[in-house]
C-alpha cells in the first residue's frame, strides 16, 4: 500500500486559498506562517508514512487482545506510539500553559487525515486522548488542569469517552451508571460502559476516562447526566500515579475493522471519580468534546477515500486489461493499462473531485473553528461559531460516506484483486465502515442538521449562510471565464434553498415527512456547498497557471458536471417521494 501525503493541496487550501493571514491574525497564532505550516505537514506527512502505514496490516491481522484482564496492542504499536510522543504528536493544537504548541486546530485536522489514512487503528488511541484533554482544559477546575493535562499533552497518560452502555447508545437520557457522592467530596461511580474506544491498553502509564453517569437523585432523561473524570489508577496529589481504581475491562469486541483498536467492555465497581463542571450539565460538556470528534470522524472518511484513490490510481496504471477505447499509450501492447479506460477514469475522479471538495469543505469547517476560538471579535467569534455547528454534522456524516463509497470504488478498479487481502483494499473498506457509525450515527447527524441547525435561531443563521454564498457566487456572476463553475453551483445552491424552505414548512407540519428526508437532505446539503467551495477556489486561481491550477480547474468542471447533479435528484427524492415513505406504515412491513 501507498501513501503520499497530500501535503501540497493541504498547504494550497490554507494558505493560498483561505488565505494565512485570517490565522495569523488571530490572538496566539501571531507567529504562524506558511513555512510553520509546510514543516509541520512535511514531517507529519513522513511520519505518518515511515511509522503508521508499516504497521496498519500487522494491527489488522493480529488485532489487540485481552488476555489475563489486560490488554495487548498489536505488534508495533509500541515503538511507533514510543515515537509518536517523542515526535510531539500530541502536542501540536494543546494549550502552552500544559506543554503544548498552541498551534491552530485546522493544522491539526489536516494531520488527522493523514493519521487516519495510514492507521485509524492506532490514530484512536491518541484521538480519544487529544478530545479528552481538551473537554478537560475548557471545563475542569485550576487544579485538575494542572494535575492531569501535562501527561496528557506529553502523551504519557491518555483519555477516553465513556458514553455508551448496553442499552443506550443513541439515547443517552436512558443511562444506568450512577455516582453516589463520597465524603470527601469525589463521587463512587458504578455501572457497565461499552464500546469504549482505548478503554485499557498498554500505551501509557495511566487512562483518564470521562465518564457519563447520573448522580443519586438526578432527574431522569438527559437533564440528570453529570460528567465524571475516572483515572485508571488514582492519581496522588503530587501528581504520581497511586492505587488501582475499581475500572474493570470485562472484554474487548471482535470487530469487522479497526481491530487493532481496543473496544472495551469497561465495568466501573464503585470507582472513585471527580466531577467535572456544574451537576447536572455533564451532556452539554460532553457534546462540546463530541462536536469536534464529529469533525475529526469526518477526516477520517476522508482519508480513507484519499489513500483508497491513491492506491487505485497507481493499480491502475500497472494493470494491463483490454484495450482502450480512445487514447492509447504508445508502444502498442497487446492489452493497455486500465487508467486508460474512460470507466475507470470516471471512477477515480469521482473520488478525486470529491476528495478536493471535501478537503476545502474540512479546512473552512477548521479554519471556523479556530475563529470562534481565538478571535478578538465577540461577533465574529459567535459567527464561526454558527458555522461550526451548522458544518459539523455535515462533514461527519458526508466524509465519512464520502470514505466508504470511495474505498469501495476503489476496491472495484482492483477487480477480483481488491476482494482479496493481498492489496490491503478489503481492510480499508472494513475499516472506514465504522466512521460512519461511531460518535453518533450518520442518521443522527442528519436529524441534528434538520431538527436542530434548520431551526429557531441557529436555523436563522443557515439561511444567512445560504445567502452569503449566494452573494459570493453573485459577485462573480459578470465573469464568462468562471461560468462553468459559478453557473451549475448556482442553480444548485437555489435548488437548496428552496429544498431547505419546503423542509422547514415540514418540520412545522409533519416532522416525521421532514425526518424521513433529513439523510437526502444532509447529501443535497454537502453537494451544493462543496460545489460553492470549488467555484470559490477556482475564481481565486483565475489568473494563476501551472499543473496544479490546471488540474484545479478541470476536477472543478469533472465536479460540477458529474457530481453536482445528484443533488437535482436528492432534491426531487426529497420532496416527490415524500408521500411514498408516508404512506407506508410500520404494519406495511409485516412481522
Ligand atoms: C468500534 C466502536 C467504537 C466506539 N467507541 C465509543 C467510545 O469510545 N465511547 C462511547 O461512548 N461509545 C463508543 N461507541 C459507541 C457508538 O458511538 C454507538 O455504537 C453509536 O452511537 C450508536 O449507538 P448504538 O450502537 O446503541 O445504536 P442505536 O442507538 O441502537 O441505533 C440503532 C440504529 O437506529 C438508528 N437511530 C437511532 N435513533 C434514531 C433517530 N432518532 N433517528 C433515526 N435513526 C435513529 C441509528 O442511526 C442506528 O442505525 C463505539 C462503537 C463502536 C462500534
């Protein structure tokens, strides 16, 4: 398997095309600049190819396991995390206060792709850890900071999301784990959680698990939920690592992917853990630490299409099937490589137009998120903030589709070849699967695009999106040179309009015809946008020439002539085949 780190496209889309002036303007990021940029994606590019993807098909075959109540990572997993904390991988976007660089958080993302493209695997043990440590560093006491976040920043201690249980997975108002208060002021928690990624591992010398669980006398339902911070083994006051903490790992699951991953089955016996914010509010805060995993999700859809595309194109060229239609190569062989066959190009750019797509939608998400971090302007903070959560959902769940029907595609230029395990493409159909699933499902996403950011205030501010690339589109409308983008993006964006304004009348008049479509809409949604975010990038490459403008411009026509027009069917899906779904009733499918 290959992989060459997308680095140059990374550095155009935050450099050149967002521009590295809107993220050294930013309090804390004065000193960031281009070069910063292009060193760190350099090295992580490297890192990400020397030291994850040998070892991908290792953690894949032999899978983490738990023997004697302890949990083995897979061969390699060792040495490269040994590396990966030496490097100062987990440092990159943490806080300076804890040993952190304090570098931007769309720098991170775009790391993040590269880590996810070349072992998910192993990227879930530090990404759980990298959510965790900074749900702690907005939300925990002085202390707490202090005590806990620099072994996390230096990648010696790690984090965990524990939500899940037996019997609740989507619904987290029905949890069972409780904590019952201690005399000194820290809580006994019990209960069982499942599915918990990087739950027990043998990576670091302790494991900070965030913890959902209702305290005595809570409200039922998601109002009586607080948040708890669980340490594998106590930490001592004077930070040093003490007893043994009542967390038990009854098992670890038996996957379709990502098997060298532990997913662990954690049983909490009475486990002494310290609440984190105010009783009661313990979902608000962990959604603050979900919404930027969904981001993070979404990367890694996108990193498996890109790395399924790079290995499919390189196949692609060596194998020789058939001959080709139109253009030949020269030397006239008794069979032409399948790159020339125009089917097999349509796929691959498929993929690619919606890779280059996707990855410009990823960093304006990014670069919206460093904004409402960091900037200086209270409006412009709440503003990138409003972009964020209407985004969120949208680059969780159409990424990470966007990961498996590209992997899947690209097993199929393979033939038979990619069916079978020599290639590695089976393994990356079977690991992207789960993105799709975990850090709530793509369903879920496209209820919250609907049922939540199409509403009430923040549903306000969608159609002040909508408008503003309107406006963008508008101001380029004069311009015949740009019109094979802005013209298709155009029509697309008012097909969007109009969808999102019948879809609102729904959500008013029958919310179950408007959660019927949410899915569709969430796909119309991203097509459009990203269709915008091409023809944005395209005008902004006008006047420039060279391969790489060149090839900018024909994805973007491949996009928009080819891609686009999904979103003319999603929107007729949506609304002429409303009263189809209606009509038929659960009694309609039988026992
Ligand atoms: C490998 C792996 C790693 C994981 N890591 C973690 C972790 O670290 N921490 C953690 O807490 N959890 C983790 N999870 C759990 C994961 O987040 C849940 O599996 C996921 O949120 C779905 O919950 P569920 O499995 O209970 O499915 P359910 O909630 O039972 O859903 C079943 C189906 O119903 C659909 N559905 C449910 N409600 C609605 C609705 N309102 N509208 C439309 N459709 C709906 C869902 O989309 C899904 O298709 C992990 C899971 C796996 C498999």
């Amino acid at each position: 398997m290959i992989y060459n780190a997308p680095t140059k496209d990374m550095l155009f889309l935050l450099t050149e095309w967002l521009g590295i002036e809107r993220l050294s303007a930013l309090p804390g990021y004065e000193e960031v600049d281009t070069d910063i940029i292009e060193a760190v994606l350099e090295e992580a590019g490297k890192f990400c190819t020397t030291e994850l993807l040998t070892i991908n098909r290792d953690g894949d075959e032999h899978g983490a396991v738990h023997e004697d109540g302890k949990v083995r990572t897979p061969p390699g997993f060792k040495q490269a995390y040994q590396q990966f904390i030496e490097n100062g991988w987990t440092t990159i976007d943490a806080n300076p206060d804890h040993g952190g660089q304090g570098l931007p958080k769309v720098l991170q993302n775009q790391i993040d792709e590269m880590l996810g493209a070349t072992n998910l695997s192993f990227k879930l043990y530090a990404e759980l850890s990298h959510a965790a440590y900074h749900l702690l560093d907005s939300t925990a006491s002085d202390d707490i900071r202090d005590l806990y976040l620099p072994k996390m920043v230096e990648g010696t201690w790690s984090g965990t999301m524990c939500l899940t249980e037996p019997h609740c997975g989507t619904d987290l108002g029905l949890l069972n784990t409780k904590a019952v208060p201690n005399d000194d002021g820290s809580y006994a928690i019990t209960g069982s959680k499942i599915f918990i990624t990087s739950g027990d591992h043998d990576l670091t010398e302790n494991i900070l698990h965030l913890v959902i669980a209702r305290i005595d006398g809570a409200p039922e339902g998601s109002r009586g939920i607080s948040l708890f911070l669980v340490p594998k083994y106590i930490v001592n006051d004077d930070g040093s690592v003490g007893d043994w903490n009542k967390v038990v790992t009854s098992s670890i699951e038996h996957k379709m992917g990502i098997k060298g991953s532990a997913t662990c089955a954690l049983n909490f016996d009475g486990a002494r853990g310290l609440l984190i914010g105010e009783e009661n509010r313990g979902l608000a805060a962990m959604f603050k630490m979900m919404n930027t995993e969904r981001l993070t999700v979404g990367i890694q859809g996108l990193g498996f299409a890109d790395i399924a595309y790079q290995n499919a194109l390189a196949y692609a060229h060596d194998r020789l099937q058939s001959k080709a239609p139109g253009e030949r190569p020269a030397g006239g062989k008794a069979a032409d490589p399948i790159i020339y066959q125009p089917e097999m190009q349509r796929q691959l750019l498929t993929i690619r137009s919606q890779v280059e797509g996707a990855r410009a939608l990823a960093a304006f998400a990014g670069l919206h998120v460093d904004i409402m971090e960091r900037s200086a302007d209270p409006e412009a903070a709440a503003d990138a903030g409003q972009t964020v959560a209407l985004l969120t959902p949208v680059v969780k769940a159409f990424l990470s589709d966007l990961g498996l029907a590209s992997t899947v595609s690209a097993q199929g230029i393979y033939g038979g070849h990619g069916y079978v395990r020599e290639h590695g493409m089976e393994q990356l159909v079977r690991d992207c699967r789960i993105t799709q699933i975990y850090e709530g499902t793509n369903e879920v996403q496209a209820l919250d695009l609907v049922a939540r950011k199409l509403t009430g205030k923040t549903g306000e501010f969608a159609d002040r999106f909508l408008a503003q690339w309107q406006e963008v589109l508008g101001g380029h409308s004069a311009n015949e040179e740009l019109a094979f983008v802005t013209g298709p993006a155009t029509a697309a964006l008012e097909r969007l309009v109009e969808t999102t304004a019948w879809l609102r009348g729904q959500l008013e008049t029958d919310r179950a015809i408007a959660h019927g479509a949410a899915y569709q809409y969430l796909h119309q949604f991203a097509l459009t946008i990203i269709a915008c975010l091409w023809a944005d990038i395209v005008a902004g490459i006008a006047d420039k020439q060279g391969a790489f403008y060149d090839a900018k411009r024909k994805v973007a026509r491949f996009y928009m002539q080819q891609v686009l027009p999904e979103t003319t069917a999603l929107a007729a899906k949506i609304r002429d085949g409303a009263d189809a779904l209606a009509e038929f009733g659960v009694a309609d499918f039988g026992d």
